[in-house]
C-alpha cells in the first residue's frame, strides 16, 4: 500500500548516512489518496503533540487493522494509552508556553508605546479612530492579523481578504476587553496572556498556554438592539 511506504519513507531521515531524500511520485488516483491520509493522520499528530513516534511500529499497527490481523493492543487499550500520553505531552507544552510568555509579556511591557493593564492585557496603538466605541454587547466588523510571539500566524482576515463580523461579546476575553478601547478606524496590536486567550486547553493550531498577538482594524460596529 503506497501509505505503508510512504511512512516507511520517512524513516530514511533518521539513517546516519544522511543522503538526499527521494521525493514520492504520486502516480494514479490511488497514490494520491494514500498520500493525503497520511497527511491528515501526520497533521492530527502533529497537532496533539505526537510527534515522537516509531515509524515501524505506526506501520505495523495500521497493517494489522487494514489486513484484519489481531493487534498486539486492542482499539480501547490503544485510545486510553494515546489519551493518556497526549495529555502528558499537552502539559509539558502548555509549561514550556507558560514562562515563555511570562517572559515575553515581561519584556514587551517595557518597550515604548506599549501600554498594560490590570487584567494583563497589552496593547499598543497603531493608528486611532474617531468617534464612539462598541460595548460588549455590539457586533463588530474588524481586520485582523493573528500570530504567536515566534512569528507564526495561524489566523489572519488580512490573509484571506475578507473582513470579519462577530458579537464582542461572543468571543476571547482579550478581543472582548480590547476592542471596546478602539474607535471606528483605529488599528491597534493587541498582547494577549493565555488566561484572556485559549488558557490551559488550547484550540486548533494554538498551543495550550499560548500568548496570542493580534494587529486588530475596526472597520464599524452595530448597535446592540438590547
């Protein structure tokens, strides 16, 4: 099965010889598809934080199941040990974020033009607005440009285009508290702590204990009718 091989594949970055890999070629439909799953199952991983994972076992655990083998662990045993494990390696990631950004906020709290306030809340203005602010309780249509404090963006209207309109009071803390400081036109940055972002859980693509920058435009805002 082109999946098989293709996990087997990547077990070559840890020989010593340390040759060029040889690129996969994606041939007919079905190679195509075996590729994307183990894209998506490595994406999935990824993202729970298993990464540490013996290729050769990983391959003859699937093989059992897909060639209706007995499996040295049943399906119960094995998502009790995966759960298990993710959240270990959840935690020790979630410490690491935590005095990373402690660290972070430390510092960028004393850069000129950076403002905190008692929540823990950061924010430096860009360019301010006029006239009135939202409340909590009014929807707002904003541009926006999210990354974490290495750079790394993983949400961004700016991106794709395309503006977005929410509740204020329908999403993070950080947004909800900082956005009502804003006018209609103003452009602030935005340093969330993870206790006013994702907190200890996380979210997809977020890490847990994740300090979230934001460049956040008011675009306009409605009213709350209430």
């Amino acid at each position: 099965m082109a999946l098989i091989s293709i996990v087997a594949w990547g077990q070559k970055k840890n020989k010593a010889d340390n040759k060029a890999e040889t690129k996969p070629e994606l041939k007919t439909q079905q190679d195509s598809i075996s590729y994307s799953l183990g894209v998506l199952i490595g994406t999935s991983m990824k993202m729970e934080g298993l990464t540490d994972v013996n290729n050769a076992l990983f391959v003859q655990g699937m093989d059992a199941v897909l060639k209706d083998k007995t499996p040295l662990i049943t399906s119960d045993q094995a998502t009790k040990l995966v759960q298990q494990y993710a959240t270990a390696q959840a935690s020790k990631v979630g410490e690491r974020n935590l005095a990373e950004g402690k660290k972070f906020l430390a510092e960028n709290a004393k850069k000129e033009g950076v403002i905190s306030l008692p929540s823990g809340l950061q924010y430096k203005v860009i360019k301010e607005g006029t006239g009135d602010k939202p409340s909590a309780a009014d929807k707002v249509t904003v541009h926006y440009h999210g990354t974490l404090i290495n750079g790394k963006v993983f949400d961004s209207s700016v991106q794709r285009g395309q503006p977005a309109t929410f509740p204020l009071n329908g999403v993070i803390k950080g947004w909800t508290e900082g956005v009502q400081l804003m006018s209609t036109g103003a452009k602030y940055t935005f340093f969330l702590p993870a206790d006013l972002a994702y907190g200890e859980q996380g979210t997809r693509g977020i890490e847990p204990n994740s300090v979230l920058v934001f460049e956040v435009e008011l675009i306009s805002f409605e009213k709350s009718q209430q």
